[in-house]
C-alpha cells in the first residue's frame, strides 16, 4: 500500500512539472506560427512558442497525458488536496543526484573553481549568475558543483528548471516551499525564460538570498541577465561568464587539439572528443543558423521583450516589428569581422572573403592564376547571400540605419560574441581603428564555408581540372583561417593580460602582425602571427627591419621579444623566437578576470 501511495506521489510530482495546455497552429502571410492555448481563472490564452521548441514542448504535452492516463488506471483522478507538489519542475534527493550523474566524467573549465567557491563560503546576501549563451557549459557546470555537494549539503539542495510557461509568482511559490523544508543551495535553470524576470529579478536576491539561501541562477538569454543587473540586482549578483571558451580548454576540456580544429569548431562545448560526445554546434551551415537564430537573435529579442515592457527596442523596433531583425543581426554577424561600417551593410551583400585569396593567387610565385578574377562575382555572390539568408536591399522592406547597426554591435559586445582590438598607425597614434573579433570562431567559419560551396557552383570555376579547383579552395580556406588565426591570438592574449596593451600596429609599408605594450614595464613584444607550418625568412623581415623596430622602440618602450607564431615546432632563428601557435595559447595565463565572487 506504501509503495503504490509513493507511486502515485511520484506521478503526480511528474505530472505538476509539465506543461498544461494544448499546441495549436496558425499561418500568417504564407508563415506558421505556433502557440501553446492555456485556460487560467476560466479564461482561454495563447502564449507564443519558437519554432525550435515547438517538438521538446509537444512531447512534454503527450507525456503529461500519459501519465495522467497512469494515474486513473491507478484509480487516482485527481491531485489529493494533502499532497503539496511543486508547481513547476523540481528535483531533490535521488532525482537530483541522477540529474547530475551523467557528467560525472566530464572534466571541469577553470570558472568551474568560482562557482565552488561560491558554494563554500557563508551566505552573503548575493546570488551567482552563471552567463552565456546556448552551449556554452552552464547546465554541466551547475551538474559538476551538484555531484561535489557533501551528503548533508546535497540533503538541502535543489534543482529548479525553469519553462516558459512559467511565472515568477509561480517561481516565488516554489522556493518559499524549499525554503521552509530546510533547502539551502538552489540552482535555477533558464531563469531568464520568465518573461518577468528582468523587473523582479531583485527577488532572489533580496527575499532569498537574505535569508541564507545560496542561489545559481543560469540562463541562456544573457542580455536579460545584463538588464537585470541594471535594473534589479546592482551589485547583489555576481556574473560569470561562460560565453568565451579559450583554446586551452577546448583542448583541455573537450579533448581535441589542433588551432585548426578550434577555428572550425570552437566557440561551444558541444564537439566530439576524448573527453565529450556530442556533435559541434558548427558542424554544417543548418546547425549553425539554427544557433545564430536562437542563441543570438532570439536572445536579443526575447531579453528586449521583457525589459521595460518591450520599451526598449529603441530604433530596432521596426525591424522587430517588420520581422527582419534576425536577418539584420545575422548580416552584422557575417560581416563583423570585416569593416563593420554603415558603407558595407546598407549596399547589397558582397563577400570580402574572396578579394585577399584572389590577389595571392594572382601574385604565386608557383602557380599564378586569376581565376577568381574571370569567375562569375555578382552570381556567386547572389548564391552566398542566398546560403546565408541576407535579404538583398530590394527584398527589405526597413533599410539598414546607422542606429540599426550601432545598436546590434552593443548587443552582440553585451552578449560577449564580439570584442574589439584596436589597430593603431604609426603615422598617427590617436587615429585608432578597431578590428572587431568573433569570439566564437566555429560561427565564422561555418559562414565561410558556404562561400565555398557558392563558389563550386560558379560555371568557370567548375570548367577547372580537379586539382586546380582543390589548390584554389585550399588556398581560399587556408586565407580564411590565417584570419581568423590572427583574430584568435589577439583576442586572447588581450584577455590574459588586461593590464598590457595589445594591437596591430600599421605602417606606411606593412604591419606588426601584434604588439603587446606594458606600460607599467615600459617595454613591448612584437609579433608575426602566420598559418602556416613552414618557417621561412620572409615571415620575420619587418620584425628585423631597423627602421619600423626604431620607431617601435621610440613609442613603445624597449623591444624585448620578437616572436612569429605558427603552426610547426618552436626554435630560435637569431634574434626572432619561432613559437607553436598550439604551445603559446595553451600556456596563457587565465583570460580575464570575471567579477570578484
């Protein structure tokens, strides 16, 4: 009799975490569009539902009825008023220890010892914010900290997974129930889905975590979490960031070496390797619009949603409203490694990736050819705008703005997708520019890939021999990625070494590829920064030109290493410092500090 009463317990814990409710379709100018119909106080609502949650939510539906379905075979028809069940998702005890049991392999990111430390210390009044975007290691984090908890410390936790069915009323109810059975450490999972949460975020800090409570609150919709420190939780919250994952611990951590492998595939913890099995986000161009779609865009706009009412759209609200603003942001995306500028975005989509391999080809020493000079740029360009779902200005119906474009950027730098790293001229030092940098290289890559396959489809390029057609895509790809590979290196060796000043530095004739200036020493570093894995003299001649090394010194202190970073093994040749671009970035120190704990 027991066991049955415990059976039935369970099933109506089970059935009280699933959404009620029913999907229901409509199509619009040609578009469907989903919505989950609810009854609340005899009244019918609708609450729209992405696309891409449209199938996890339909199973949760058919389980309920399942498990209602369970429940009368049982002869239980209804919740027993003395059974107090949760309202929405949450495991303790065994449930929660199986919860976190399949990452018990898994090795651990450096943030991890953070999150511990917040974990061990005595409560004081703030909650930890773990931040980032979409597969980027928050839940297994939350998983790894939940299988270190003592016995007597895993009694008093619990794990709350948040729905967007959910309210923080609902929310509220649920942790004054764990509160008053003793619960002490709470983990709360997809908080920013509440679509309330930016205005009364000040709850968990000021009700909860006042009282004792250690609360982790995760989310994908880190934008959100950005207004709600603003607006809620000021200094009551402590951020950290899991967005940027640095090659080390892609190495480290996922189990799979090689700069060539992080430049495809980096930028989310979701490869197959030694150490994780899951497929890379950046895989093929489908997996990586899906991410832009729903990591970035609908980020963006869910988190502009909720703050302020969806009063804070600013000049993006006729994009939001026309429905192109994820088009708009997937074409900032694209382009950001580039000249980030109005110029570029408000004329019809063109592919800077083509114009630097096309030169170098022209220019072989060995075999020079201009094939990308006689192929068909307007058609090839029509096919990679077409891959990359960029409207064309004609198929716009709200023109890309100044305001547009600024307001993006701002959200994509909040969101930790891009950083900037300045490039300085020597011919005039306060005339900064600024490279921008994807921090998730996989992203950039995969987009660049469908220039390729563009490419394929141009009929003189096609007319090539086999191996002409090989030699031209290798060296078109092998471009890309000295790019990116020159981005990489500048963006984390700015993170490790906050303190220093790193940038290019342009001359009238050729460049320093990037200077790392320590105004506390009062001395620089110069560096040449080439994909390949052959050394040859030409990679260092301006690091040894006494000229640009004289004007160097003279702005920037003593040089005190000159150094090329590349992809075969470290030596000496002379006084230039030949050094794995593998080896450099994986003994980085820490790249950067997140707000002290």
């Amino acid at each position: 009799m027991a066991d049955e009463r415990a059976k039935r317990e369970e099933l109506i814990r089970q059935i009280a975490s699933l959404p009620t409710g029913s999907l229901t379709k409509k199509t619009v100018k040609g578009r469907e569009y989903w919505y989950l119909r609810v009854k609340e106080n005899g009244k019918r609502r609708e609450v729209y539902v992405p696309r891409d949650e449209v199938e996890s939510l339909r199973e949760q539906l058919a389980l309920r009825k399942r498990l209602e379905q369970e429940l009368v075979k049982g002869g239980q028809r209804e919740v027993p008023p003395h059974v107090e069940a949760f309202e929405g998702s949450v495991l303790v005890g065994d449930e929660l220890r199986e919860f976190a049991a399949p990452v018990a392999s898994f090795k651990k990111r450096a943030l991890y010892g953070k999150l511990r430390a917040f974990l061990e210390r005595e409560p004081r009044d703030k909650v930890l914010v773990l931040c980032g975007l979409r597969r980027t290691g928050k839940t297994t984090l939350v998983r790894q900290a939940i299988l270190d908890l003592s016995s007597d410390e895993l009694a008093r936790a619990a794990f709350m997974q948040v729905t967007p069915f959910d309210t923080l009323a609902q929310v509220n109810r649920d942790l004054r129930k764990l509160a008053e059975r003793g619960y002490r450490t709470v983990f709360v999972n997809e908080v920013t889905l509440l679509s309330d949460f930016v205005e009364g975020a000040a709850l968990f800090s000021d009700v909860f975590a006042t009282r004792g409570m250690r609360l982790v609150l995760s989310g994908t919709d880190s934008l959100g979490f950005v207004f709600a420190e603003s607006e809620q939780l000021y200094d009551r919250c402590a951020l950290l960031r899991t967005t940027f994952i640095p090659y080390r611990e892609f190495e480290g951590v996922l189990g799979v070496e090689g700069v060539d492998e992080y430049l495809r595939y980096g930028g989310t913890m979701s490869l197959g390797g030694r150490n994780y099995n899951e497929q890379s986000t950046f895989a093929s161009k489908g997996s990586t619009d899906e991410y832009i779609d729903s990591a970035i865009a609908r980020n963006i706009q869910h988190s502009l949603k909720c703050y302020q009412d969806g009063g804070h759209f600013r000049s993006l609200q006729e994009l939001y409203d026309s429905d192109e603003l994820t088009s708009a942001i997937n074409r900032v995306v694209e382009d950001v490694n580039h000249r980030f500028t109005l110029d570029v975005l408000s004329r019809d989509f063109k592919s800077h990736d083509l114009a630097l391999p096309a030169r170098n080809l022209r220019q072989d020493r060995k075999e020079p050819t201009d094939i990308l000079d006689r192929v068909d740029i307007e058609a090839i360009t029509r096919r990679l705008r077409d891959l990359l779902e960029i409207r064309d200005a004609t198929e716009r119906s709200v023109e890309l703005s100044e305001g547009h474009v600024a307001e993006i950027r701002e959200y994509l730098a909040l969101l930790d997708l891009v950083a900037g790293v300045s490039v300085v001229s020597m011919e005039n030092l306060n005339d900064r520019r600024f490279r921008t940098i994807i921090s998730q290289p996989g992203l950039r890559y995969a987009q660049a890939e469908a220039l390729v396959e563009s490419l394929l489809a141009d009929d003189e390029f096609s007319d090539l021999s086999l191996v002409e057609r090989n030699r031209v895509l290798e060296r078109i790809r092998s471009e890309i990625m000295g790019r990116m590979m020159e981005d990489l290196v500048l963006l984390e060796t700015a993170l490790a070494f906050p303190r220093k000043q790193i940038f290019v530095l342009q001359f009238p004739v050729g460049e320093f590829d990037m200077v790392a200036f320590d105004p506390d020493a009062a001395h620089c570093e110069i560096y040449e920064i080439k994909h390949s894995a052959k050394a040859s003299p030409q990679q260092y001649r301006f690091l040894v030109e006494d000229g640009k090394c004289a004007q160097t010194e003279h702005r920037f202190g003593p040089i005190v290493a000159k150094r090329v970073l590349y992809r075969g093994k470290s030596f000496n040749e002379g006084e230039v410092e030949y050094v794995n671009v593998e080896e450099y970035l994986r003994n980085l120190p820490g790249a950067g500090e997140d707000r002290a704990l």
